[in-house]
C-alpha cells in the first residue's frame, strides 16, 4: 500500500509538473504572436508583458483568486490582438483619424474577441479583449458599458493599457512622465476607470511595484 500511495503521489507530480510546462509554453506562444502583431509598431516594444504584469499587480491587491488571475493573464496578452485588422497607416498615422480611420480603430476589440471565441482554453478572456476600452463614466467602447457591467477583468486591462501607453512614445505623441500618467490615473477614478482598480493602482504605486515593472521593460529599450 505504501509503494501505491507512493507511485501515485510521483505520477500526480509528474502530471502537475508537465501542465505547468504546457501552460507556460502556451503562454509564451501567445506572448510570442500578440508581440509578433506589435512588431508593426515600434513604438509599442513591450507593450504586452508590460499591461500583463500591471494587471497582474491590481488583480493581486484587489484580491482575485488564482483562477481569476489566469483568465487575466491571457486577456491582457490577447487584449489589442484584433489590430491585427488595422491597416499600419492608420496605426502609426500621426495626424487626426478619418471617420473611416477611426471606425477602424473602434472594430478592434470585437475583432480580437471573434478572433479566440472558438478556442476553449482562452474563452473567459473574451471579455477582458472585447471591453477593455469601456469607460466607468460609459462613454467607451465598443458598447457603451456603465461601471460594473464592465467585466472586472476588463476594467483592469483598462488602467493598465492606459498607463502604459501614457509613458511609452506613440506617433501621436511623446510620453508622460511615471508621476504624470499616475495622476492621470487618479483624476480619471469614477469617469474613466473603476474607483476600487485605481485604489489597487495607488497602493501598487506606493509599494514601488509600478516601477518596477516600467523599469524591467525599458532596460534594453534605448529610445529617447
């Protein structure tokens, strides 16, 4: 019975040690292509592993079960895949949108949704993919979601694609400092983003987490 009991805890190690491996190959095959899209944009280096690791620090302070932080994960790998779909002139345009160009911008999220709806393993990211440029104040899109109809995951996705993309050179204008983005963060708490994940922001702020993670993604990064 023992020599049982004991073959049987090594093969269930086993079996969790070959999972953790898959799942972390997955998750850097998805990192791999959502990077690969942004290849486009240079101004857009490290975007993904930055809003992952942004939204992983809030969901840690707003207390998300370790399933939770898993759908996030992928959602805030996978969040801009539909600019796929984007045309590079509209993307890097550095001048205002046509209505056309700006309707263009506006299919992404739903693109990048319908995109992954199919595979099973990444459907609770959907939603973190579709709404994460909805508003608190319901002045976002793609439909015009008010507050807590907002999925949690996506209300996250959104502070932390924000800031960064705050303090990152973009065509249409050069980056904010760290102190600026975050008080751009806090005067938009109840208008743009969800009060509790900008008080979740503030206290990642204050443990000099945010900085940290800006700073582990900007080591090699040599533009001015």
């Amino acid at each position: 019975e023992e020599l049982v009991t004991a073959v049987r805890s090594r093969l269930n190690r086993t079996r969790q040690l070959k999972m953790a491996q898959l799942q972390q190959a997955y998750e850097a095959s998805l990192t791999a292509l959502a990077n690969a899209i942004d290849l486009r944009d240079e101004y857009t280096r490290g975007h993904v592993e930055r809003v992952r690791n942004y939204a992983l620090l809030l969901a840690e302070h707003l207390g998300f079960p370790e399933k939770q932080r898993e759908h996030l994960r992928f959602g805030a790998i996978l969040h801009d895949i539909g600019k796929i779909r984007i045309s590079e002139h509209t993307l890097l345009k550095n001048a205002a949108l046509s209505d056309e160009e700006w309707q263009e911008v506006l299919r992404h999220p739903a693109t990048g949704a319908d995109m992954i709806k199919d595979i099973p393993y990444l459907a609770a990211a959907v939603p973190i993919i579709q709404y994460h440029h909805e508003r608190w104040d319901g002045s976002g899109y793609p439909d015009n979601l008010m507050g807590k109809a907002i999925p949690g995951g996506a209300r996250i996705v959104a502070v932390a694609d924000a800031f960064d993309a705050m303090t990152t050179n973009r065509p249409y204008g050069k980056r904010r400092s760290l102190e600026e983005a975050y008080q751009e963060i806090l005067d938009c708490s109840g208008k743009q983003y969800d009060p509790e994940v900008v008080n979740a922001f503030q206290k990642a702020w204050k443990a000099g987490q945010i900085h940290q993670v800006y700073a582990s993604y900007r080591s090699s990064d040599h533009r001015p």
